[in-house]
C-alpha cells in the first residue's frame, strides 16, 4: 500500500483555473514536501514544512500556496493556473531533524495538465 | 544555470554488463548526494547515497564513486538487471539544508536482456 497518497493522479484544468493537489503522508514523518518535474527540466524543489511551518520556498509566484491542516497533510493550491504550469507535482516526506540525510520518500504524483 | 548535469541522457546496456552514470555538479557547498531511481508512472525512490567525506559508497550491485576535487560523481550498476531499466537522478543538497535537493536531469536507463 502507497505510504504517501497523492490525489488526483491525473488532472486537467482551463488556464486561469483553480485546483488543489492533495498529500497525505502515513510513515510517521514530520517534515513533507512538494517537488515540480515538468517537461524536459529536472525535478524542482518548491517548499518544505517541518511540523506544519513552512521552513523553505523556492516558487516565486504566490500562485502556489501550501495548506497543511494536519501534521499528515500537505495540500498545495494553485491558482490562475497557466499551460506553464503543467507538470507532475510530486509530494514528498521525511523525518525532520537538524541532518539533512536526503533521505525522500516520494509519492507517486499529480500530473496537472492546463490547457 | 544547472548545478547538477547528468550524462548521458539515455544509455543502453545489455544484461549483465555494468552501466555507469556519470554526475557532476557546481556548487561547492553540496555535501550530501543520493542517487534516485524512478519508474514510469512512479515517484522517485532512493537508491543509494554518498557523503562528500567518503569516495566510494557500496550496496549490492550499486556503487557510487566520487571525486570532490573535480565535483564529480558516478553511479556503477554492475550485472545489469532488465529490472534495473529506470530513470536515475543524481542529486545533491547542503546537509542542514532542510533536504532541498538539486536534481540533475536524469538519464534514462535500458538494459537489454
């Protein structure tokens, strides 16, 4: 069974359009993520939480806004979506503490689609 | 400005032959390298991974060695498996950097039985 579940897996939306990608996380983590793979560019780092506190934010729009409601979750809402931003959006967990081990775990991901 | 590359792009190797995936990377801040595999359709998985202390890491059928003077690393794969057909990401982060990888590109891996 998935320990990190992503929904939906597959989407399509209308440019200018609004979604939300959810993430939740059952390995016990306290730290989650959300990582962008688009097309011919490499997976991108675009935020990271630690106990439900935003502690990095690489994406430069205010377009992409993280929710986390539970320590489990961690939702990101995209608004006036645009094609560009058409991607597979990739939510990952790991146990927060002050050693970075690069130790991931990904899920299986969210391909937005925006026509 | 990429701070990770990967070569090649793709590569073909036949079963039991050992395949090497070549990482190099800019900044010389990054100290911690893990080495991802991704299966269609699938997240990314951690394979293997290397501290810039160390030169060689090892486990089963999977080496990483790596060179910090030059910024370079590689992922051996020997005995190739066709179920070791994937996409390997090479990526790296600044340890107490909050596990913000830079991931290189990827280079797609088929090995043909």
């Amino acid at each position: 069974d998935p320990k990190i579940i992503q929904k939906p897996k597959y989407l399509v939306a209308v440019t200018g359009s609004e979604k939300i990608l959810i993430c939740e996380q059952y390995l016990g983590h306290n730290a989650m993520y959300w990582y962008r793979q688009s097309a011919k560019k490499p997976l991108e780092f675009m935020f990271s939480y630690s106990y439900q506190k935003l502690m990095d934010n690489q994406t430069a729009s205010s377009r992409f806004q993280p929710q986390s409601s539970k320590k489990n979750h961690l939702d990101l809402q995209i608004t006036a979506l645009k094609p560009d931003d058409s991607a597979t959006y990739f939510c990952a967990s790991s146990q927060a503490g002050t050693l970075n081990t690069g130790q991931l775990y990904f899920g299986e991901g969210s391909k937005l689609t925006v026509l | 400005q990429q701070q990770v590359r990967q070569s090649p792009q793709s590569l073909t190797v036949w079963e039991g032959e050992t395949a090497i995936l070549n990482c190099s990377y800019e900044n010389s801040a990054f100290d911690y390298f893990p080495w991802y595999q991704q299966f269609p359709g699938e997240g990314p998985a951690l394979l293997i991974s290397i501290l810039s202390v160390s030169n060689k890491k090892e486990d089963g059928r999977f080496t990483i060695f790596f060179n910090k003077r030059e910024k370079k690393l590689s992922l051996h794969i020997a005995d190739s498996q066709p179920g070791d057909s994937a996409t390997y990401f090479c990526a790296a982060s600044e340890t107490g950097g909050n596990n913000k990888l830079t991931f290189g590109q990827g280079t797609v891996l088929s090995v043909i039985p």
